[in-house]
C-alpha cells in the first residue's frame, strides 16, 4: 500500500505526480528545485542559492513524513552544468552528515523551468 506525502511548505508538484510516496519503510521523494514555496519562483540564479532551496523543500517534505536528512539513503543530483558542482557540492556537504547517503551526480541537458540543481531522495523510516 502506498501513502501520499505533501505540504505546503515545498513546492507543489508541477505536473501529474506526487511530492512523495511512502511504501513499506521507504520514503521516496521527487525531484525538488530550488523554488520557493510562497512564490513559485526560483530563489535566484545562483546554483549556491538554489541548492539551499532544494534542501529546504527536502527538509519539509521529510518532516511532513515524521523524518530528517538521517534517514535518507540515496539521493540523485541533476545539474545542468556539470561546473556547479563543485558549488552544490560544498552545499550538499553542509547539510548531510556521516554516515553520508549514497549519490549519483548526473548532468542534464535541461531541468524543469531551467533550474540549475535537482535533487531527489530516498528515505527510509528504520
């Protein structure tokens, strides 16, 4: 059985899925940009800026499923330039912790409304 997970305090989905499915012990959340939830918009054009939205939007998401950062296992990263990662990695850095998740970076040709970073994540709730 699978349970729906959303808020308001990340951005609402832009097309036909959810924020997040729970199923079994696992959390699994869509991809999140760095919008700003009240606008809609991006938080700016900087990939340092919109990492740490894409966090924040993270962080709700898995509070409103009773979690944290601690429980995610896998995260995947889109950039849609390859040269930001060093920038979305210092970001990533200061808010993961040991035992790291485990990651794949992949660059992409675009990300949905020409985001700079998109990251998502598994969790789980052991």
């Amino acid at each position: 059985m699978k349970q729906i997970i959303s808020t308001s305090n990340a951005p609402a989905a832009i097309g036909p899925y959810s924020q997040a499915v729970k199923t079994g012990n696992f959390v699994f959340l869509s991809g999140q940009l760095g919008i700003d939830p009240q606008t809609g918009d991006f938080v700016s054009n900087s990939v340092v800026e919109q990492t740490e939205q894409v966090i924040k939007n993270i962080k709700a998401i898995l509070s409103e499923a009773n979690l944290t950062l601690n429980n995610v296992v896998k995260t995947t990263v889109f950039l849609a330039d390859m040269s930001d990662f060093a920038a979305m990695n210092e970001v990533y850095g200061k808010h993961f912790s040991e035992p790291y998740p485990a990651r794949s970076s992949i660059a992409v040709k675009t990300l949905p409304k020409n985001g700079l970073v998109e990251i998502e994540v598994i969790a789980t709730t052991d």
